[in-house]
C-alpha cells in the first residue's frame, strides 16, 4: 500500500450510500478504485477500513493505510455531486487529520463508476437536468441511437459535433424525432456570389424582326449569363456549352439562337431533354409562348409504341423531344428534315450509369446526321436545286447547372464553355432526422412557418417538397395545413399549369413534385424540403441534389433560401440500394460536384455501337470516335458479330429490332429465351422485371 500511496496524484471522494468511493489516479490513469466505510466516533466520522478492488474480489486495508495514502496525495477531490450532508461528513473526517480537500464539478456517471473526470463549463453537457463529461454524454447518444435504430457515421460524427457545442444532450436527441431547433438543425450556409457582366441590351441584339420584337416586349436587358453567350457568339452560330445555376436563363440562350436561325430560314431547332414530363412542358411552353411564329411538334420515347399518332410532324420549325425519342427516329431512318440548332437540355445526363452512354451515342449520331443532310445539301446546290432553306453547319448550345468539369467537358464537346456561377441570394442549409410519419409533421410547420413569413420583398415564403413517388406526393400534400398540391407527370398538362399559375400567384404555400420532375420545375419557392433523397429507386446524385436545392431563394422574391434535408436513420427505398438514407444524406451535402464522364461496360459499348452501324454503316467508328465516353469498338464489333446483331457492317433484322427497342444485349437474349420457350408475353416481361431488380 506505501508504494501505492507515493504514486498517487489525486484522491478523489465521492459519496457511495452510507460510504465512499475512493480513487486514486495519477497521469490520467487509475491506480486504484476502493470503498472508505466511515464510523461515527466523540471525536467525529473517522475511517473503520478500506476495500481495495481486486479483480473480482476485495483487499482489506486499515484505517491508517488510507490515512497514509490521504496524507501523501497531492491533492485531494471531493465530488460535486456528493450530497451536503454527505459532504460535510467527509469534510469532517479530513479535517480530524488535518487534510484539505477542495469540492470539484465532477462527472456523476464516471463518479458513480469510480472515475475521476472533473469537467469545467467548456466541457460540461447537460443530461436530463444534470452536468456529465462529454464521454459519458457520447455514450448516452449511442444508447439513445441504438433505441431509435440504426444511425451510419457521418450522421453520428454530426450529432458528436453538435453535443460539444451545444453542450446539451436533450436537444442534440429531440433532434431524432425531427425538432427544428435551427441552431442544431443548421448544417451551413451557402453565401450569396455576384459576377459583375455588364446586361446586353435586348434591341442591340440585331435578331430576325420576329424574335427581336418578341425578346423587346419582355425585357429591356439580357441576364448575365445570357449576355455572356451572345458576347461569345451564341447569335452567330457558335456551339456553346453553358453551365449556370437553376434560374439564371440558360433556356433562353438556346430559345434565341434556334428561333433566330428558323425565322431566317436556316434550319429547324431540336431542343431535346431527358424526360417526357419535360418535354411535355417546355412544347406547350414553346406554343404558348412561339406559336404565332413558328410551328411547333412534340417527339417523345412512347413514339416507339404508338408513333404518337399523328401528333409527331417532322415539318415542324421546333421539335421538342426526349433523348429517347429523337434517338429512335435515328435508328429507325426517319427524315428530320434540315437541322440548324440542336439544344440539348441538362447534358450532365451524360454522367449517368444508366442514361449516359445513350446521350453520348445520340448526340455522335445527331451530328452525323446534321453533316450528312449539309453535305447532301451542297451537292443539290452544286447541280442547281432549288432549296427552300439555307443549308449552314447546325449549331449546338448544351445546358446544364452542374457540371463538375465544366472545362474539359466543354473540349470534348467542341463547344466554348460559358460558365456563369454567380448565386443571387444566400442559402441556408438544414439537416434533422425523423421517419416516414414524423418527416410530414415536421414539414407542416416548416411550410406554416414560411408560408407564415414574408421577405422585405413582401412576398411570402413558399415551398418546393421534393419526395420519391406520386403516391407519396399525394399523402404529404393531403396532410399540409395549408394550401398545397402535388405536382408530377402523372397529372395532365392542365392540372400542372393550374398549379404553376396558383403558385406564381402565392395561392398555394407549396407544391409537393417528384424529384424525376425536378429538373423542370420553375416555381419562385424561398424553400426547398427533402422529404427524400431517391428519384424513384435511385438514390441522388451530388449533381440532382444540388440542382434541385438550388431552386430555393429567388432575387426578385426573397432575402435567402432555405433547404431542409429530412433524413431517416437506416432507411433504403428499395432492397438493391446499398447506402441508408443518412449515408446519403452527408454524402450529397460534403460532396463536390462530380465530373461528367461517360463510361461504357461491354453492354454499353455493344449497344451503342450497334446503333451507329443501324445510322451510319461503315462509317460507324468515326460516330464512336468523337464520343464523349472512351468506346472499346473492336471489342464491341467483335461482340456484335458474335451475337449475329451485324453482318459485316450492316445491321441484321434482329440486330434492327434490338437497337429499335432500345435492348441491352442481355435484355435482348432474355427475350429471346422467353421467346424460343414459348413463354407467354406478361411472363417473359415479370422476368425481366425481376431480373432489373436484383
């Protein structure tokens, strides 16, 4: 025991029942843990002995060892938390011996453990009305994330974080049930940037008399990142890549030049987007809005089906379609007549697994197309036709807000980039944590409490609730206390236009869409909510978050925007995502943008290929060349030829059904098994279904 007691550095008491617990530490390590038992003596509470732990037993020391070990202690510590009548006994007994002792704010939980953690008011946490050492306040977290289920790093990492600046473990804990405490729930604030470009003014734009007077009774000057692109050429003819945030006037940059060029006989405009929710809208947009002017067609993915009845006029002066369904009237030979402006809606598409590669073969084959029809054209003129149209080389203008190399994308493209990163107004992100129920009561006092507000505009707040199915649109906008719809493709376009105008005329204090849709909307929303981070199966991506977060805050609306992130712990949408809903919630607001790359697995890379046999025949590797992505054609070649899908360098019939359809190779295989088995239709169908799922 004496050469226990030369070591120790502190002794540390703490009320333990009728008796003490005693520990002795020295370096920050325990020496020792015991308990003092007291007797009451005429001389006042002295020592009856000491039991010293001992693996799972006691050592019996006397009342003059803890004596010795008291009076050769540096220092000696009285807990806090020890109660006063508890404290006056042990102060009593040290001062028989004439021992002085100080009264320390200690940790109850590592006291009551026999651990000496005293803790200051920088490291004290409150817990359920009393003070615990950071530690033990981390320890009660992981117990109460275990309760409530489980909770993946990142998440845990930013309630750690929260719990030592808060120094509160209740409020960190209401944080899982979706409070709204937004000193907690903020997670930071993207600040408001401005670019100095001096605004073009819309009569020195010099355009065919129809668009210029069109453009002259809307505005007086161009936004910025329009009078970029016309500075850069995008009235004369250049190809131009043009990457600026969600309502900025990208659109606006391609409507110019592609209505420009037909009013003056140069060649119709394709303006091409991925969805045909899209499509739908920016063609009745286009009516709307041009229709007096030129003729307007619409050509989306079902024309593969039906050949949309009638609707698709390949006259057209605008073509507005998806990528699908302009593809197939590629693959499938049709006449798009003279093409002199393409537009091609968010080309950050070309980064997708599942939609990138298509993208990237269908704008090599777009461009064949386009140089074949000009150079045909100059042969007519070379024998004296007569054309209707001035053949020019086609333009092409590429828009997207989030390119994460916008650079290099811009090269291989052959197109001078404008880039315009300019944020009007501040946006203050926020992250908290509640299930599917609670994730709808926290949204309707988030859309009370904006809708409730106004900006020094004096426009109220309204909100944007982005979610992962239509069903789930309907629920949450059901449940809202205040005026709401849900907004997605399903709806028809009279519906979707009803609430745009509700929402333009602050009707309405939110719309409830689709994340799918999201690329489309356009309302003036001061806040963005996720009620979801999937677009339909699929979990985001840096790219789809951050577009769709920028739809909050508008300059000519509000002071700032607001972005909600509601994420339940341990939450997949469907059994072939590999992340929960919390991974992915820090992995989109920690992550930089990513680069549009395209990439090509064998199964890419044959059907691509396959394509451009179908359209260009022996002249398909140069349209492989020039793609974005990398293509492995000999390999692909080889494949094709193997599977009886080309025959030399033409397509066969089967190799003209699977590029019509739009089939992977395997695909293609399955259907023929189903086929050759005679395997009713619904049956070959659920098993592909099934197959797409695993």
């Amino acid at each position: 025991m004496s050469k226990q007691a030369a070591k120790v550095e502190t002794l540390f008491l703490h009320e333990h029942g009728e008796d003490v617990r005693v520990v002795g530490q020295r370096d920050g390590g325990r020496l020792f843990r015991g308990v003092l038992e007291l007797k009451e003596t005429d001389a006042g509470p002295r020592p009856r002995r000491l039991r010293i732990e001992d693996g799972s037993g006691e050592q019996l020391r006397s009342p003059d060892q803890f004596v010795e070990l008291a009076r050769r202690a540096t220092r000696i510590r009285i807990s806090e938390q020890t109660g006063p009548i508890a404290r006056d006994r042990i102060q009593e007994m040290l001062d028989g011996y004439q021992l002085e002792a100080k009264v320390v704010r200690t940790c109850r939980f590592c006291a009551s453990a026999g651990r000496y953690s005293p803790i200051t008011s920088e490291t004290a946490i409150e817990a359920d009305g009393e003070f615990i050492c950071p530690e033990c306040a981390s320890g009660e977290l992981d117990r109460q994330l275990a309760f409530d289920g489980q909770i993946t790093g990142d998440a845990r990492e930013r309630l750690e974080e929260l719990l030592l600046e808060v120094q509160d473990l209740d409020r960190i804990t209401s944080l899982l049930s979706g409070q709204l405490d937004p000193d907690l729930t903020k997670f930071d604030e993207i600040s408001a940037t401005t670019e100095d470009v001096d605004p073009v003014r819309v009569d020195s734009l010099g355009l065919h008399p129809g668009i210029q007077q069109h453009l002259e009774s809307r505005f007086e000057t161009l936004l910025p990142v329009q009078s970029l692109a016309v500075e850069h050429g995008a009235t004369e003819g250049k190809d131009q890549l043009v990457v600026s945030a969600t309502a900025t006037g990208k659109t606006l940059v391609g409507e110019m030049a592609g209505l420009d060029r037909v009013l003056n006989g140069e060649g119709k405009m394709l303006f091409l987007v991925p969805l045909v929710a899209l499509a739908n809208q920016k063609y009745n947009d286009f009516k709307d809005r041009y229709g007096d002017m030129v003729t307007v067609s619409l050509r989306v993915g079902a024309s593969r089906i039906a050949d949309e009845g009638g609707r698709f006029d390949p006259d057209a002066d605008i073509i507005v379609g998806t990528y699908e369904g302009i593809d197939h009237a590629l693959r499938t030979g049709k006449d798009l007549g003279n093409v002199g402006t393409v537009v091609i809606d968010e080309v950050h598409t070309l980064g997708e697994d599942e939609r990138g590669h298509r993208l990237d073969g269908l704008i090599s084959r777009l461009k064949y197309y386009c140089e074949r029809g000009t150079t045909e054209a100059s042969r007519h003129e070379r024998a004296g036709d007569a054309r209707e149209q001035a053949n020019t080389e086609t333009q092409w203008i590429y828009l997207s807000a989030t390119v994460g190399n916008p650079t290099q994308l811009a090269q291989k493209l052959r197109a001078t980039l404008i880039e315009f990163e300019e944020r009007p107004v501040p946006i203050e992100r926020h992250v908290t944590f509640a299930d599917g129920r609670e994730k709808i009561e926290t949204e309707k006092k988030l859309v009370k409490r904006a809708f409730d507000a106004k900006s020094s505009k004096g426009y109220r707040g309204q909100t944007i609730v982005f979610t992962n199915s239509r069903r789930r649109c309907h629920q949450i906008s059901r449940k809202l206390h205040y005026a709401s719809a849900p907004y997605h493709a399903g709806l028809d376009n009279r519906k979707r236009k009803q609430v745009e105008k509700q929402f333009a005329d602050q009707e309405l204090a939110a719309v409830v869409t689709t994340a799918a849709l999201a690329a489309g909307v356009d309302f003036p929303a001061s806040q963005v909510i996720f009620d979801s981070l999937a677009m339909g199966i699929e979990w985001l991506t840096v790219q789809e978050f951050s577009q769709m977060l920028g739809r909050a805050g508008r300059p000519d609306y509000h002071d700032k925007g607001t972005v909600y992130v509601l994420v339940e712990p341990d939450c997949t949408y469907h059994n072939s995502m590999e992340m929960t809903e919390d991974e992915v919630a820090f992995k989109l607001l920690k992550g930089e943008m990513e680069p549009v790359i395209t990439r090509y697995d064998e199964g890419a890379a044959v059907e691509e290929t396959l394509a451009n046999v179908t359209v260009a025949g022996a002249q398909a590797k140069r349209l492989n060349d020039r793609m974005v992505g990398e293509v492995p054609t000999k390999h692909a070649l080889g494949k094709l030829l193997e599977y009886d899908f080309i025959d030399g360098l033409e397509p066969t019939a089967l190799g003209r059904a699977v590029t019509s359809h739009f089939l992977a190779p395997d695909e293609a295989f399955q259907l023929l098994d189903g086929i050759r088995r005679g395997s009713d239709p619904y049956d070959i169908v659920a098993e592909m279904e099934l197959r797409d799922e695993h």
